[in-house]
DNA sequence: ATGAATGCAAAAACTTTGCATGACG
DNA sequence: CGTCATGCAAAGTTTTTGCATTCAT
C-alpha cells in the first residue's frame, strides 16, 4: 500500500513517487544515490527529469521514508527507512556494502553519549573491512 | 619539524604544504572542510590557489598525514590524523562537534567484523545527541 | 636542469531552483 | 478548479583537471 505511505506523508500520488518508491523498494543493494534512481527509472522507460529524483527523494527523507546517507566517497545514497535499524560494514576490496545490526554496539552508543552528558538522537557507523586472511 | 613530516611523505616541501599543515595543526576546532582552509590562507594574506588546497588535502590524505570524513551536510572536512583515533560527536542542536575516544567500541567493532569474516580496516562514526534534559 | 607543484580558468560532478505546464484531489 | 507536482533548463556548490609557469632539489 504505497499509496497510503505517500498520502499518510501528505504528499500527492503520482507515477513519480509511486516509481521512485517502487525502485527503492526493490533495490538491491539498498543503496542508491540519485543518479541510481534515475538510471533505474531511464531503464523502465519512464521519462522523469533528475530533478524530480531529488526533489522526490529529499521530501521522503523529511516525511521519514528514506534515509540518507553520506558514504565516504561524498555522494549521498538513500535507503527505504525501515523499522529496522542497522549499521553498514563496506569491504574495502570490492566496494560491497553489507549491513547489520549489534545490540552491543547500540548499547554501548547510548551508554556512551550518557556519559557525556547527552542523551542519543541518532547515529551513523560504517566499518570498513576486508577479508579476514584465511 | 613538518618538513620532515612531508619529506616522509614522499612530498616535495613548499610554502602551500607548510602552510597548510600549520592551518590544520592550529585549527579549531579541527575540522575544516577545504573551503574552510582556503578562507584562513586568504585571511594570512597567502595567495594559493583553492585547487591547490584540493590538491594538497587529497595528497596529504593519501600520505596518511590527515584525514576525510563525509558528515551528514554533504561536504567533506578535513582534520590532521593524530595517533589518537576519536570519533565524533555532533550536538544537534547547536551543531558543536565533539571527538571522543571509547576503548569498549573500538573493541566491540573488530570483534564484530570478525564475527563476520571480516577484518577492521578503519570505521567511522558520528553519534548525533542531545543535551540530557535536566 | 628536471620533474614536481602551483595558479588560474575551465570543466566535471552533484544538487537546487525558477518557471511554465500539467496532474491530483 | 485550485493547488501542488513535474519537466526542463539554468544556476549553485563542491571538487577535479588541463596547461603554462614557477619552484624544489
């Protein structure tokens, strides 16, 4: 029911939304920036303008359907914002974006700003790594 | 004894180097996007080019000499690598940055990079908190 | 002297914006 | 129908590159 997302969103449906919504749902990796979006869309035949991606995907982050997310090559990808949080670990050898969830670390994170003084709003954590030699 | 530093680097030693590096070593707070540089060699009445400040923070980063990291606005900062890795902490509200250093989670990440098959490379990453209320 | 480094300007990559047209409710 | 959304093109940002000149060793 991606209708119901977008209007529960108070944003309009349209075949824009409902495309970009579809492509980040069945996206695989998860992450995609702009540019992969309206790449996926040239590929389906839809003629929508990079514009529209931005300004489609920059309003779903603030309606909290998507995430963004700055790798550190410095362009932004978004992901479908699910319910479940999770951290990303990229393997430096092949660029492969892996994703996961700790409770430990999560703890920790929460403990930490705690000690600090300040409560956890949010956070980001990307480890890279590489195949352990075998 | 920079000069040192860039000759181990492999880096010929000249005025823009130095004077970045000076930049770097005496910022506060340390994280300066490569704008930020360029501003302060303008304010030091230093003509260098802003493509030389690319240059040269990209060359630096590659020496191992600073670091890039990409927070959540999009634009990459840059900060002197110190032997003592941090990681950062942003205040949402005010925007502050904050570096700390936590043994438990640098322990915690390469036990679970291993429990993945993997070894930590490096990682990053940013908690985004809030003063605790009172 | 010779290769590396620089400055400038031009270009590339990524993202945002203005405006006229078209679609949603 | 009124407004909101879109497409296109133009402009903004951030970063990179080409090339002639200058500098370090």
């Amino acid at each position: 029911m991606d209708n119901a997302d977008l209007r529960r969103a108070g944003l309009k449906v349209t075949v824009p939304r409902l495309k970009i919504l579809e492509i980040l749902e069945s996206a695989e990796p998860h992450h995609l920036s702009a540019e992969d979006v309206y790449r996926k869309l040239m590929e389906s035949d839809e003629s929508i303008g990079l514009a529209t991606v931005y300004r489609v995907l920059t309003q779903f982050e603030g309606a909290g359907l998507v995430e963004r997310h700055n790798f550190d090559d410095g362009r932004a990808v978004y992901e479908l914002a699910s319910d479940d949080h999770h951290d990303h670990m990229v393997d430096v050898d092949s660029g492969r974006v892996m994703e996961f969830f700790d409770e430990r670390i999560e703890r920790l994170q929460r403990e930490i700003a705690r000690e600090h003084g300040f409560e956890l709003v949010e956070h980001t954590m990307v480890l890279y790594v590489r195949k352990a030699k075998s």
